[in-house]
C-alpha cells in the first residue's frame, strides 16, 4: 500500500517511515521542513510543501493514489502556543483542514492523527483514560482537541474515517541507532539529559519544581518509545483498512517515572555523573500524567514492548553518542 506521511521528516515521522517501509509498504513524506531534516527522510519519497496551502497539498495528492495518510505534522512547543496561539491555530488546525478536504477531493478516507495528552488538561484522576474530561490547558492541546472535534464531522459528512492517537510522552530511538529525536528546539527531558552530559558547557539540565506532591518531588511522566508509537500505528492502519470506526485511543507506556528517576537511569545509561539546578515549577505543569492505554491494548491488540525506563533511554543514548561524535 502506498501512504503519505505528512511531517515524516520528524522525530516520530522518520520513525515511521523506517517501520512502513520495513512492512513493504511504498512511503512518501509530504513536509515543509519546518522542524524536521531532509536528511530523516531515508524510507520514502519527500514531496516538500506545507499543509497550509492548498496546491502543495494537491500536488503531493497527484503524485500517488494512497491508501491512507498518517499526519504527524503540527507545531508542538507548548510554551510557544501560549505566546504565539495565531501560528498554532493557523498551522495545526488550518493546515489539517487542508489536508482534510485535499482527503476529500482526492477520495483518500483514511487518516491516523497524532493527537496528544495535552486535549485533556489538568488530570481529574490517574491513570488518564479515554472518558476523562477534556479540558486542554493552552492553544497547543486545544488545536489537537479542535482538530478531533473535526474528524468526527468529517467522518459524519464526508466518511472520512479517522484514528486520532493521544501519545503521551514519546521517548527513546530507532534501536539500530540509524535515526532519533532532533529537534533544534529541545523541550523534553531524556534528550536534555543526555544533552547535558554530552555538552555540558551548552546544555546545562534545569529541573522545574522539586516540591510535588510525589514521592521525590519531581514531576511524574509517562513515556512511551517511538519504536511502540509507531507499532500502534501500524495496528491503527489494519484497523481502519479494516472498516474499523472513528476513535481515539491513549497510548501510554502506563508506568509514571519522576525527572529524578529519568536523570538516575541516565546515570547510569551513560555512567556518568548527571549535575542539574532546580527552578521554579512551570505553569501549567501537573505533577503527575499516566495514561491508560487499555482501550489501545484491547481494540487495536497494541502492547508496547519498551516499558523499561534504562532501556528507552539506552536507544535514546546510543543515538546521541552517535550525532555527538
Ligand atoms: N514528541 C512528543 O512527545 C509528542 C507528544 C504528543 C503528541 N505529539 C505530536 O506528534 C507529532 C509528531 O511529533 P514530533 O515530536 O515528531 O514533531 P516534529 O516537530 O519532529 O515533527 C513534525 C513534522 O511536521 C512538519 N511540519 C510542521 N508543520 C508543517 C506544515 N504546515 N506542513 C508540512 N509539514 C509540517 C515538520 O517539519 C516536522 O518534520 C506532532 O503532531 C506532535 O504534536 C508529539
């Protein structure tokens, strides 16, 4: 089958592209190169262009008949929506729109989405499931529950059928170390600890908050390898090929680690010392987000395989010792 990968010159795009094409299928990335590189698009054809107009769209729909599009492309710093909401609403919501009826015009009907933990906001309870209220926090989680709202219509109108995945945090990198998480702007946490060993003079890690309500006083996160984010996509794909309806499924590893836990595995990943200062909580920032990924497990038959904390960071080390020499 042929599928267009909208933003596969990414960090979690690539990745997919690396497993599509493992799966025989034919792979063409449709990206503007806005936060990925030319050079992570080694699976497939680049079609470069920007979802937000509508002739690149067209052209990169004329080149093949696809069998479905996977759409990871979006601005992502939260921090950044909260300043700049106009670039996020015209790029993640616009540009989706676009794509949407490009979609339309060109009979493709279905779509995996990259949507986020972020639709949900502050969490009610924990582990987050699929129920919980969706309350998004800045314009970042509010453009992905927005782009949602508009695949049920889409679906309900036009029978476009849609997978929207809420990840929570993707972490780790292609085991063979080929491709891994690059981004210019880095606001995650493993990349920015190994960073911080690697270039310590140029990366120096800040911790935000030590005084949580858990047990080290960091922040509790939940992270999910690319290598299984891109597994349920695969499972997303089969199920919507296979008249599977529209639906959102959390994908969650369904441990939480703390930031202490994380720069404890990375010491001893790298076996290094890991030196960091504490800062003031950020807004905005719960303490604690675990999904629940039970709805994923049991419709889509998706388990991820990556659980544990050393090894997501054992695949994220091995690609950053390899940029750094
Ligand atoms: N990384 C995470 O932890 C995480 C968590 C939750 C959700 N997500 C979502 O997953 C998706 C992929 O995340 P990532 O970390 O790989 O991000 P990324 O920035 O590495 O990749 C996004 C890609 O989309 C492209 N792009 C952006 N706007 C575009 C446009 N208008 N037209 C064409 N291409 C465009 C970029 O050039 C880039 O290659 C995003 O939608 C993000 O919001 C990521």
């Amino acid at each position: 089958m042929n599928i267009l990968v909208c933003g596969g010159a990414g960090y979690i795009g690539a990745h997919m592209c690396m497993q599509l094409a493992a799966s025989g299928h034919g792979v063409f990335v449709f990206d503007n190169l806005s936060t990925g590189h030319a050079e992570a698009v080694r699976w497939g054809e680049l079609i470069q262009g920007d979802l937000t107009v509508t002739g690149d769209l067209d052209r990169a729909f004329k080149r093949q008949n696809y069998s479905a599009v996977m759409h990871f492309s979006a601005k992502s710093l939260v921090g950044e929506s909260m300043l700049h909401p106009e670039l996020y609403y015209h790029n993640n919501v616009t540009g989706t729109l676009n794509l949407l009826d490009a979609m339309v015009r060109h009979d493709v009907k279905a779509l995996i989405f990259s949507s986020s933990a972020s639709v949900y906001g502050t969490p009610a309870y924990s582990p987050i499931d699929e129920q919980h209220p969706k309350a998004p926090i800045n314009p970042y989680g509010r453009s992905k529950l927005m782009v949602e709202t508009m695949l049920a219509d889409f679906d309900a109108a036009f029978g476009v059928r849609s997978v929207s995945l809420r990840y929570f945090n993707a972490a780790g990198a292609d085991p063979g170390g080929v491709i891994g998480e690059d981004h210019d702007t880095e606001t995650h946490l493993i990349p920015n600890v190994l960073k911080s060993v690697l270039q310590p003079e140029a990366h120096s890690l800040r911790i935000f908050g030590n005084d949580y309500d858990t047990p080290d006083g960091t922040c509790i996160r939940d992270y999910i390898h690319v290598v299984d984010l891109c597994g349920a996509h695969m499972k997303a794909l089969d199920y919507l090929l296979q008249g599977g309806k529209t639906e959102a499924f959390n994908l969650g590893n369904g441990k939480g680690f703390s930031v202490l836990d994380v720069i404890n595995a990375a010491q001893k990943v790298t076996g290094q010392d890991i030196n960091y200062s504490i800062q003031a909580r950020r807004l905005g920032d719960p303490a604690v987000l675990v999904a629940s990924s039970t709805k994923a497990k049991s419709t889509l038959g998706w388990t991820p395989k990556y659980t544990d904390l050393n090894k997501i960071i054992e695949t994220a080390w091995r690609w950053h010792r390899t940029q750094h020499a």
